[in-house]
C-alpha cells in the first residue's frame, strides 16, 4: 500500500493552488532517522473535505505512484489522515507544472521541446510495461525538476505526478474539461482505461509542448468541445510534418491505428535527427 506519516511530524507553508478537489501546499516533514532529526520539503496535497466519498481514489493514486518507481515519476512519501484531512505527501518539484512552466517562457528551443517529450515518452512506455494505465496525462501533471542550462550542457528534467482523483470519480462537467486530452472513447467508459487512453493523452501532450504552453481548444465550450470529438476532428497540425504525423497517430480517433511506445520513442528519435534542418527552418523564418 503506501507510507502513512504522523501529521504532527508535518508543517505546512505558502498555499500553491488547487487541482480537482486538491489544494496543494508547500510543506516540510520531519522523520528521526538513526536518532538524528531530518526535515525534508514536501508537497502536501489534501484532498477537499466536502469530496470525502473520492479518498479512496485518492489513496488510490497515492498507492499507485508508492507501488512504483522511476526517474521520471513523481516520488511521493506516504499519505496522512488527520480528522476529515486526507493528505498525500510529495517529493517537492522545484519548478513546478509544466502547463505554467510552457506560459511563462516563451522561448523554449526545438530540441528543449523534443527532450521533454521523450521523456514522457519513456516513463509511457515504463507504465506500459509494468501494465499500469496513468489516466491522467497533460502537461498540468508534468514536473520541471531541472531547468536546462545551455551553458552548462543541461537539458530540463521532468517528473510525471499522480493521476489525481479517478476520472470515472469526476462528474461529466469536469471529464468534458479533460477534453482533448481525455481519449474519446474514455467519455462513455471513464471507468475502462485502456494504454491506449494514455497514447491519445500523449498526443495531446505534445501538442501542447510544442504550442508554447497555449491549452488545446482554449476557450471552447463544453459543447464545442464534445462536438470536436463527435465530428473526429484533429488539432491543428503543426507544420513540422514528421510531429504533426506523430501527434496524429497517437490521437487517432481508431485505438488500433495508436502506435507502440516503442514506436513513439523510435519516431522521437527521427525526429531529433532530422532537428538540426527545422531549427534553422523556424531560425531562418525569425530572424
Ligand atoms: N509535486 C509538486 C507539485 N507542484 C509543485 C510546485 C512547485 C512550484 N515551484 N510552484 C508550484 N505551484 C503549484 C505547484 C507548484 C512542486 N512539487
């Protein structure tokens, strides 16, 4: 199962926001380790009184994320019940989502891009063959450990967080939000994910990796929304045509025409290869 930490041994700093019935803080938790006192910064994310009847899907996502580890999964420590607090414990991430992360810098290079996205592409396939179904895939739940740092030759690092409250746990509003990066197919069956669920939410992913943090179909209504899928319609392609091929693939409205990770992993590599033309395309398109 997972960890369980005394909340006493917890302390709680600076608000950092919300997810879906979360609030998230900045934290520390002491443990006395061979007689000495450590404290280390946390993560603290506790699940909203008021949503109770999800703790068991949010123990769920704790225990998924304690089950396994990997470079590029979130760590998460344990988890604390305290009264009606549900609290997961995790490691702290520096820089925080990448959804932000993407906004905010607005000069992020090709090959920055595509070093992320094969990361996301390894820890895919890492779940893939540990047989475990994420459901939760966009860049709000990708971490920035490290930033790059050119100079020094160090590329960005990233953490992929918990899954969250189980979507067949959400009402049919907040799934509608999740589209595109929800599978169409997963609209009608929240509660059957499939490996190919996370392919679809792989795609959009990198969509919007590569669309400078801009959220897929920002600003379209619910009902806009669902009609983008009952019409099978795609996002805009890039116009790096190998990425547009790849995003495609991944977000074919067919499971079957979903390609392997193995396949993500091998096109990512072409597509590095094949970098060094589009860097002074766009380059040559700017200056
Ligand atoms: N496991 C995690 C998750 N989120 C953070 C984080 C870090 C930061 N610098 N700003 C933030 N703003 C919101 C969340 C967050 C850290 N660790």
């Amino acid at each position: 199962q997972f960890h369980t930490i005394k909340y006493e041994d917890l302390k709680w700093d600076e608000s950092l926001g919300q997810g879906s019935f979360t609030r998230i803080f900045k934290g520390e938790k002491t443990d006395y380790r061979d007689g000495e006192k450590h404290t280390t910064e946390v993560l603290l994310k506790e699940l909203d009184p008021d949503h109770k009847n999800c703790w068991e899907s949010f123990f769920e996502a704790a225990s998924f994320m304690s089950q396994i580890s990997h470079k590029h999964l979130l760590h998460v420590y344990g988890v604390s019940v305290h009264g009606d607090k549900n609290i997961m414990v995790q490691e702290f991430v520096k820089h925080g989502a990448l959804d932000l992360y993407l906004k905010r810098e607005k000069s992020l290079s090709v090959s920055w891009k595509l070093n992320v996205a094969k990361q996301l592409a390894c820890v895919l396939n890492f779940l893939e063959e540990q047989s475990i179904i994420h459901g939760n895939i966009c860049a709000k739940n990708l971490l920035l450990v490290r930033e790059e740092d050119p100079s020094q030759g160090i590329s960005p690092f990233i953490k992929l967080s918990d899954p969250g409250i189980n979507v067949a746990m959400l009402g049919k509003d907040v799934i509608m939000h999740r589209i595109p990066w929800i599978a169409p197919e997963s609209l009608a069956a929240p509660d059957n994910l499939t490996h190919e669920c996370d392919k679809w939410s792989f795609g959009a992913t990198v969509w919007e990796i590569f669309n400078n943090g801009n959220p897929p179909l920002q600003g379209w209504s619910l009902e806009e929304k669902e009609k983008f899928y009952e019409n099978k319609q795609q996002l805009p392609p890039s116009q790096w045509t190998e990425l547009a091929d790849l995003i495609g693939q991944c977000m074919s409205y067919d499971l079957a025409f979903r390609p392997s990770c193995r396949s993500i992993i091998r096109q990512l590599n072409s597509l590095v290869t094949s970098d060094y033309e589009i860097l002074h395309a766009t380059e040559s398109v700017t200056q």
